[in-house]
C-alpha cells in the first residue's frame, strides 16, 4: 500500500511538471486511465519509477514528445457507429444547407478518421465547397497523420462497411487510392480543412461555428473539464448550431445541460437551445 | 490459502463493492450466481462480461427481468451507488475512479477484449483497496488474472471459481497460475459468499 501510495504522488508531480514545463494540462483529466497510460509508458521507457521518468521528460523535450503519444489515445475509426451519420445526414444537414457558408469543428480529431468521414459526408451532400473545417487535437503527431490522410488499408477495408451503413452513396474506393497496404484519401476532402493544434483544457474559442463534432473525447475527462469544453463549444456556437458526441457521452450531467437540447437522444446529435 | 465455505472459521472481511468478470459461458454463470440476491442487497456489483457488441447491448434488460435490484449498463462519470448491478457498455475499458465513480475509456484491448476485466479489477483494486471482492468465473483467455492478483496484492478478497466446473477453464486457471486466491468455489457457494459478504458490510 506504501508503494501505491507513493505512485499516486509522483502521478500527480509528473503532471503538474508536464503542465508547469510544456503547459499541456492533463491535471483534470480521469485518473484511472491516466494512471494506465503512464505505466504503461514507464515500461516502455524502461524507467524504475515515474520519478525517474518524470526527470527525463522535465530535461528532454523530445522524450516528452515521446511520452505525449503514450498520455492521448488515438484510437479512432471512419464513420464509427454508422447510424450516428446516419442521422447527422437526416437531421442536421437540411439545416446546414440552409446556410450560405459553414464552418464546423472537430474537436480531438487524432489522426483524423473522423475529418475525413465529415468531408465525405459533406461532399455528398453538396455542402464541402462552402464549409470551413478546423480539426483540433493536442498531439501534433497526430495532426500530422491526419493531414497525411494514409490509413492502413486493412482499416478501410473494415471502414468500407461503416460508410454503406452510414448512408454512403458512392463506392468507399472512389476516395482513395490504394498503395501497398495503404489507403491514400483524395487530397480534395482537405482542401477546406485547417489542421490546428489547440487545447480544450487550456485555449479557448477561435470562431463561430454551426457544427462541432467531439466523440470520444470528453470520455478522458473529469467533470470540471468537461463542463470547461461545453462552454467553449457552447461560446463557439451559433445561435442553434449543432453539438456532436460519441455514443457514450452525455451532456445530461453538466452544468450546460439546460442550454442544449437533445436532437436525436440516441446518436448524442445535441442542438443550441 | 483456499478456505472453505463450510469452515466455521471462516472470517469475511468488510467490502464496499464486488467486481465480477466472466467470458465464455458467463451469461449461464453469472444468473446463476446472482440468483441469491434478494431486495435488500446493498453492495453494489460491477461486472464485465465478454460477449460480442450486438449481444452485450441486450445484457442488462436480460438480468433486469430476472433479478430483483436495479441492473444497468454503466454510464461515463456515474456515481457508483449502492444495491445497484453494472454491467460495462459494448466497446469501451470500464475504470472505478478514485472518488468511486466510473469512468469509460477506448485505449487498446486486453487479450482481444474491450471491455477488459483487468482493467475494472486494477482499477477497482485502487480506489477501494482492501474493501472490494474480485471474482473471476469461466472463460476462454487469460484476461482478469492480472487484475485479480491486484486486487489480492491491495488486500481485497478474491474468489475464483473452480476451473474443474467451469464451462471454460482457461480464464480461472489463469487466475490460479498468478495467485492462490481467497476462495476457490462452485457457482452455488459463490452466490452463497455474496449474500454473506452483503450481510456482513450492510
């Protein structure tokens, strides 16, 4: 119990020094998870103890660097649960078309399977040309796989189903050129998007939106940074704008649950009140 | 060391929760160690049972209809209340946090599996230390050896049934290669141990 308890100290002294040094703030983010992930680095880090480990990062930035891809999760798919574009398509694009110009957020892209569903989503409803799309995360790394647009072919292939479900009007191949074991995305899906680093724990709103897409985010998050991005998503929505979350998150416990309403409860489809 | 349930020595500790985790041939196992539980139970029990997706999603209004506490899927962020049984949601790691809610996460799988026992039992084994009750039934990987060992190492009680009439022997001899667990008992005495362990923390 003694070692435990020294662990949970030097948990909390590895992210309040992340913080302090590299301003990334993982301080209130679910601890169970957190926990996980920097064990599990610190064997890959062959470090004895997160001590050891935390003096690495504080002196070195790359291990730092090295260390972010262990603390954020980049586990994503195109079209993931297929009935949630299903109704984005149903529900929320006849409203969108109704506006001149859009812009839309999504926010925690990764690598960037859920930029690319979006853009294809958009393409096929005739509405690419006119919006903007800002795709945010905190790892750059991952940013940069997202602008590359390279997923492993084998993935797609699983992907290829997710998008006929999702109300898919093409052939899934049509948007990618295979190379290897590589799916290639057309380049013209991200013509329209900006890649940006940006935090929901620590920056605050760029710009008016109508759509914003955060799944499987806020699940690594406690309350109070949950509440933190309802706001900024809540700030950075237009009058009725769209909310999007992954199939397990929930606005109903947060202190803006009376500012959204539920558009289609089951798919966490959310509407500006 | 293996204590039977017979012995009048037997002294079970106070525990504030049961984890149970379960895979091939669970769903008959699980009813069948839960059918003990009366109205009044008062500990909650957090379960992770592999089973694909589509049939997972089916799971609590299956134990809803045949058991008299309130069951549910567990949601993100949930406060952890008592009497109540959760099960985790299709696709995602179920975590007992530190102020005893839960909390859901999507990282790798454990041994092909999403949720994973190992997951809720390290965790569990956590937040609650000696006060929590682990028990691993049958199954056909490895996964919740490791968290059950954990929850022994934090001074918690661990029950493992026993391979020999288990459907699938794989999980709970796992569980025995890493650690000698409290109990090592038949479904019928496992549903026994429940209603005592209940009796004596409520």
């Amino acid at each position: 119990m003694e070692h435990e308890r020294n662990i949970d100290i030097e948990l909390r002294l590895l992210i309040e020094a992340i913080y302090l040094k590299y301003s990334y703030d993982f301080r209130d983010y679910s601890g169970a998870s957190i926990k996980r992930r920097v064990n599990h680095a610190l064997r890959q880090f062959d470090c004895k103890t997160i001590s050891v480990l935390q003096d690495r990062v504080l002196h070195d930035a790359a291990a730092f660097m090295q260390l972010l891809q262990f603390l954020t999760i980049p586990v994503s798919e195109m079209f993931r649960d297929p009935s949630h574009f299903l109704a984005i398509r149903r529900e929320v694009v006849p409203v969108l078309k109704t506006y001149p110009s859009i812009k839309v957020w999504i926010a925690g892209c990764s690598t960037g399977e859920e930029v690319y569903s979006t853009a294809i989503l958009l393409r096929e409803e005739g509405l690419l040309e006119r919006t903007i799309i800002y795709a945010t995360d905190i790892n750059p790394t991952s940013l940069e796989k997202a602008k590359q647009g390279i997923f492993s072919l084998e993935n797609v292939r699983a992907y290829t189903e997710n998008y006929q479900k999702a109300g898919g009007q093409r052939a899934f191949s049509d948007y990618y050129t295979a190379a290897y074991d590589y799916a290639i995305f057309d380049k013209s899906l991200r013509e329209n998007v900006t890649f940006a680093d940006h935090s929901l724990a620590t920056d605050s709103v760029f710009s008016e939106t109508q759509f914003i897409s955060c799944r499987n985010v806020l699940i690594y998050f406690n309350k109070k940074l949950q509440d933190r991005a309802f706001g900024l998503f809540h700030e950075s929505l237009c009058h009725r704008g769209f909310l999007v979350l992954g199939s397990k998150e929930t606005l109903d416990f947060s202190s803006y649950s009376g500012d959204f309403e539920s558009l289609v409860k089951q798919e966490r489809i959310y509407r500006k009140s | 060391m293996n204590r039977s349930l017979t012995d009048p020595q037997r002294n079970l500790p106070v525990v504030d929760a049961i984890v149970v985790g379960a895979s091939a041939g669970g769903v008959e196992a699980l009813l069948k160690i839960f059918s003990t539980i009366g109205p009044d139970f008062r500990l909650p029990i957090i379960t992770v049972l592999h089973l694909s997706d589509e049939r997972r999603s089916q799971l609590a209004q299956v134990f809803q209809s045949r058991l008299p506490i309130p069951v549910k899927e567990a949601d993100d962020k949930e406060t952890i209340a008592p009497g109540t049984l959760y099960f985790a949601a299709p696709g995602y790691h179920l975590s007992v946090e530190m102020d005893l809610s839960l909390s859901f996460s999507q990282e790798e799988r454990v041994f092909h599996s999403r949720p994973s026992i190992d997951i809720l039992f390290a965790s569990a084994a956590d937040a609650y230390g000696e006060r929590l009750a682990g028990i691993l039934l049958t199954g056909a990987n490895h996964d919740g050896a490791q968290g059950l060992a954990t929850i022994k190492r934090n001074g918690g009680l661990t029950v493992v049934q026993d391979p020999a009439q288990a459907q699938a022997r794989t999980m709970p001899e796992a569980a025995l290669a890493l650690h000698t667990p409290d109990y090592l008992l038949s479904l019928p005495d496992i549903g026994q141990l429940l209603v005592d362990l209940e009796r004596i923390a409520c």
